[in-house]
C-alpha cells in the first residue's frame, strides 16, 4: 500500500495556531508587562519607605534635642538615623543654650535597626542628680532676674549690656584655681564644671573666661540681644579663652567681659573695672585672641560702639588740654580712662603723667585734693589711672 504523507498543514490548522498566537500573547502582555497594583499594596509599599527615610533634618533634632535637656530627660529615643550629626548638633544646641549647665557635651548612643526601622537611642552625660538640677537652676532664674531688673533702666541696648558688663565685673571673681586645674588632665570635678557654667558666675560669683561668656551670653539674649560665645585661645600663652559676639543694631562686635575683670597686685579702687574689650572690633580682639574658627564668626567693623568712642575718651596724640578736658569729664569717679592710638602711645602717656607727675597739674584733680595716683598702660592703647585722696 501506498504511504499517504501531507507535504503542509491545512489551512484550518494554520488559522487554529494563528489564534492561538494572538491570545497567547495578549495573555502575556497583561500578565507580565507594566500594571498598577492594587491601592492597598500601594500603600504599604510607601508606609515601607516612609519608615525607612522618616524625615527629618538639623533643625527638627535641634529642636527635639533642646525640648528634651530642657525637660530633663535621661534618655531620648530618635526614630531616624541621625547618628553622623548627633553630636554636632548635640553640641549646637548647647552653645544657644547656656542655661543647660547640667550637661557636660558628652554622652553615648546606641543605634538600633529592624527592618526598614531605625531609632537611635540617646543618653547625654548628666553633671549631677535630677534634684540638684531643679535646685541649681531655681537659683540661675532667680539671679539672672534680679541682674534683668537691674538692667532695666538701661535706655538703649547698648546701655542695658554695659550694666550688665559692669555687674559682671564688680560681682563675679576670677577663679584662678579652676583655671591652674584646667592646664592640668580634666578631673569632671563639680566645682570645676561650675566654674566654667553660667552657673558658678551667677550664682557662685566665682567663674572662668567660659563661665562669664556663659553668663554674658545667657543674660544678653533675655535682653533680646543676639548673642553667640567663641571658643578660641589667648595669642599670647596659647591658653582656652573664651568671649562673646553681640548684634547691636545691625552692627557685630567683641565682647570679653573677662580681660575686662583684670587681676592686680598693688593698690587699685575697689570696683576698679576695664572697657578694653567692652563693643570693639575684630581687628582689635585678633591683637591677643586667636578664634578656633575665625570663618564661621562675623566680621566686626564698626567702632562706634566702644565704650572709649562713646564717652570721649579717645585722642590722636598726648594733649595735656584735651587729656584735662577728659579726666574733669570723669572726675565723678575714682578711675579716668583715655583711649590712645597704640600701645606705645599710651606706654609714653602713662610715663608723663605719672613719672612726670603732670598728672597733678590737672585742675580738677587738685581741686578733689588728689595726693597720689597710679595707673597702667593696655596693649588696646588705653591708660587708666586711679586717684587716691
């Protein structure tokens, strides 16, 4: 028998596959292109990241920080990974905030993952318990109060800060032993930590350059005063030195309430003070202090705000007529301050009127019965002589 083989398929069969074809990749293309999900995986797809990247930034830790110091709180719990910026901002928040003296700058965290899910569980270094916190801190309010009030006579901003300088100066000790201890390995001592805090120059009446800085800066900003401490040295030692910057009136300048409390060893007035460093400019401040970040702090132009500029103290060159018409101006008090050029302009002032003794054919000082004086010569070119009847 003969084979009876087909040489192609049968065009009903081509038409079947044909069909077949399209469906196959209609069904193809809808199971396995590009499709929405449905809302409600959607959904948990963005909580999933929401979770993951929570925001946040700088300033919404800067605030949560400070709300959480402020309400004495041991451990706070970050719900992002803030890990890289914490302590930057940690420290941020303490530069604002010189009432927060119960805190050291120091502190551990642990950071803690889950999944998606990040916390950050932070513990600051806490200087002292919970009730000596609430009593120290009654006892600021209370002195920084009374301080307010008695700037509050003050008609200008200008003349509020230099009242508060005046009683900073008057009624705050230099600590020279806390000073001599902080050469030598930091101890964590409490009376050391005080000394350096708002605390110990409000309270105690007994600080370092950072806790008069401290005190300045916490006092200026009730006044509603803009004002920032500088962390930096003394040019000369190389010692930690710390002052403030203030906003006056759209004008930057220095302020380091703590060269203005200077230390004698002989005979001087009993509330003798200085105003060297009372509203003066960056140039003047960089003759002796040397910021650690000289970028990030303003530049300070304007010498209109001296304590010298602004009570007319200042002169070109040695006039004993115009050095007259100065000291009768300040004759009410036991101090006479005039603002020279140079260092050396006041070094050779200083020598007339006291070697020389032209100090005593001044009027006004005979008049008072003037029997003796003395005085010194600043490398901010000013002398201040002192008077004794």
């Amino acid at each position: 028998m003969k084979d009876k083989r087909r040489n192609g398929l049968s065009f009903f069969e081509i038409l079947v596959m044909i069909a077949l074809a399209v469906i196959a990749s209609f069904f193809l293309h809808h199971r396995f292109g590009s499709f929405d999900l449905p809302a409600r995986l959607t959904d948990g797809a963005a909580a999933m990241e929401s979770q993951k990247t929570e925001a946040w930034d700088r300033d919404s830790l800067y605030k949560t920080l400070q709300g959480a110091f402020e309400a004495l709180e041991e451990e706070i719990v970050l719900p992002y990974d803030c890990s890289d910026e914490l302590f930057d901002v940690y420290k941020e928040v303490l530069a604002d905030h010189p009432e927060l003296f119960w805190l050291s700058g120091g502190g551990t965290f642990v950071k803690k993952t889950s999944g998606t899910d990040v916390t950050v569980e932070f513990r600051p270094e806490i200087l002292m318990d919970r009730e000596e916190i609430l009593t120290r801190r009654a006892a600021v309010e209370e002195r920084a109060g009374e301080i307010l009030e008695r700037c509050a006579g003050g008609e200008t901003l200008w003349d509020r800060l230099l009242l508060l300088h005046d009683i900073l100066v008057d009624e705050t000790d230099y600590d020279e032993a806390a000073a001599e201890a902080m050469t030598e390995e930091y101890t964590g001592s409490d009376a050391l930590s005080q000394s350096t805090s708002a605390y110990g120059a409000l309270v105690n009446r007994r600080a370092v350059c950072s806790g008069y800085a401290a005190a300045f800066q916490l006092i200026a900003g009730r006044m509603g005063a803009e004002c920032r401490r500088v962390q930096g040295t003394e040019l000369k030692t190389g010692a930690p030195h710390e002052w403030n910057v203030v906003l006056l009136d759209g004008d930057w300048v220095q302020m380091d309430v703590t060269w203005d409390d200077p230390v004698f060893a002989g005979e001087t007035p009993d509330r003798y003070r200085s105003y060297d460093y009372f509203c003066v400019t960056t140039e003047e401040i960089l003759l002796n202090h040397v910021p650690d970040d000289p970028a990030a702090l303003p530049e300070c132009t304007s010498r209109r705000w001296s304590y010298y500029v602004r009570t007319g103290c200042t002169l070109d060159a040695y006039d004993p007529a115009v050095i007259a018409r100065i000291i009768a101006e300040q004759a009410d008090g036991d101090c006479a301050f005039l603002k020279f050029p140079s260092e050396e302009d006041a070094e050779d002032a200083l020598a007339r009127l006291l070697n020389g003794q032209e100090v005593f054919e001044i009027p006004v000082l005979a008049e008072r019965g003037v029997k003796s004086a003395g005085g010194a010569a600043s490398e901010m070119g000013t002398v201040c002589l002192w008077f004794f009847t």
